[in-house]
C-alpha cells in the first residue's frame, strides 16, 4: 500500500504536465498570429510562416 501515494503523485505531476502542455501551445499560437498580423501589415515576409 506504499506505492498508492507516489502513484497519485505521478498522475498529478502528468496532469500538470499536460496542461503545461496545452497552455505553452496556446501562446505559441497566439504568437504566431500575433507575428503574422505584423508581418503581413509590415514587410511582406509572411512566406516565413506556412
């Protein structure tokens, strides 16, 4: 019954993980369009971006 503790943490730590996850692809998205706005209203080097 030892190893139902650090299982629980191991699940919360990927939970948290996870969510990293999803919350750094999120601002990489919102950065992403944030540089294409810029770019396309700037120089016209959009082709950088697919």
């Amino acid at each position: 019954m030892r190893q139902k503790p650090q299982r629980i943490l191991f699940h919360l730590f990927l939970l948290i993980g996870f969510i990293c996850l999803l919350l750094v692809s999120k601002m990489v998205n919102l950065v992403q369009s944030v540089l294409k706005k810029e770019l396309l209203e700037g120089k016209d080097e959009n082709r950088i971006f697919p």
